[in-house]
C-alpha cells in the first residue's frame, strides 16, 4: 500500500541546490561568502541571481562594487564551504584561513577561486527587495572552468568536477550520473525480443512538443555556454 503524503507549513524546501562559494569587491579587497538561494533566470541574454541578507558584510561591497563571481566548489572543499558561510568576512581573512587561492577574472573584478572547478562572472542589472533577503540580478558575462574537467574536443565533464550539493541542512555529492538531455526520447536499440517483451516505451505515443532550443547533440552535451549555510554566508 503506497504511503500518503503530508502537508508542510511553506519553507525553503527546493533541493538541491548549489552551495556558490561567491566573491565580491576586486582582487586585493575581496570577500567570499556560501550563497545557496541562486539559479538561473535566463539563457539568452545569459542571466544569474544571488539572494543576500542585507545585514552581511559581503552585501555592502557587493552593492558598490556591483559584481561578482559564482564559484562552484568540488566535494573537497565542503569544509571550506561551511566555514565560509558561518564566519563573517568582517573579522577574518577567509582566503587565507581556508587557503583559497584568487585568481584574477577575466571580465569582473572580484577573484575566480582557482579551487573551484567552474566559475560565473556576473554583473549585478537590478536589486530587488524580497524580505529576508534582497535579489541580485545579474548577466554571465563569462565562464571559465579547470582543463581538468575538458575532453580533447572541449566537452565539459561534470563527473569530473565532482560538484558539492546542499539540501536543507546537509551537503551531499551529486554522485552518478543517471541520464542526459533528451535521453527519454531516444529510440530503443533494436533486438531479438519475445512477445512479452515486444512493448513500445511509454514516450513511444506520448504528444511531442516544440523542439528543444538546442538539441541535445555529442557535440554539445554538456558544454559551456559561451566560450551560511540556508542560502547566505557572511
């Protein structure tokens, strides 16, 4: 017998989610602080937000200077993540206590952290007021990433940035992949099959759509566009 569901009072409880490592100021005045309340707003033109108590320290620079740097971090950096998001910048050099090394960005001013496998150079296009919290939009102005996670023919290989995850509370591994973009329609190999296995897949008659913006090819699966914990740190 399936088990019911029960009704929870609304929360923040959209997992999971990137623990960003976020830098803000430039690269001898910089701050990084763990922000999990970001996402992606827009493909063309490429749009990001982060989500920051005006009462942190990083939101004073970050509103001055009105850029900033989406790093995500690997699984070996969970401890750094952690402390990041609990102490305040205002009183201790984060940098250097958790021996994160900057990288100077190619289109912002605030440091890429070279630990982290992939990077978002964003500059902030609106503030908006919502509670707790205010809202930085912002444009991807670039992207950059270890050659470490690229193949021969440029492909980005998320398996082997081994990104950290976050989901009310704790943080997890994103762990194995299970599929691809547009899998569910590929058509099944064909075989030798016995009458009860002779069943069409249950997308076989289901209505189609309107054509993905960007087909799910090998030449681009998984590439580049271009080329405190709960959801905000100090």
């Amino acid at each position: 017998m399936k088990k019911g569901r029960k009704s929870l009072s609304p929360g923040t409880l959209l997992a999971p989610i990137p623990p960003a490592m976020v830098t803000v100021g430039d690269f001898e005045n910089s701050n990084v602080l763990t922000v999990a309340w970001t996402g992606i707003l827009a493909t063309q033109p490429p749009k990001t937000y982060v989500s920051i108590r005006p009462s942190r320290h990083s939101y004073g620079m970050l509103k001055e200077g009105g850029e900033f740097v989406i790093n995500l971090p690997p699984v070996s950096l969970a401890r750094e993540v952690d402390f990041v998001g609990i102490y305040t910048g205002k009183k201790v050099d984060k940098f250097e206590k958790c021996h994160l090394t900057k990288k100077k960005s190619e289109k912002v001013a605030p440091p890429t952290i070279a630990e982290c496998p992939i990077a978002l150079e964003c500059r902030v296009s609106e503030v908006i007021p919502m509670g707790s919290h205010d809202v930085f939009m912002a444009d991807i102005l670039s992207v950059s990433c270890s050659e470490e996670i690229l193949d021969s023919d440029g492909k980005m290989h998320f398996e082997r940035a081994d990104l950290l995850a976050y989901a009310h509370g704790e943080y997890y591994s994103l762990g194995e992949r299970v599929g691809r973009f547009g899998f569910s329609t590929d058509k099944p190999e064909k075989k030798t099959e016995s009458k009860d296995e002779n069943k069409k897949p249950f997308y076989e008659n289901a209505p189609k759509g309107k054509s993905a913006r960007r087909k799910p090819t090998d030449k681009n699966k998984g590439a580049p566009h271009g080329k405190r914990k709960r959801g905000d740190g100090k």
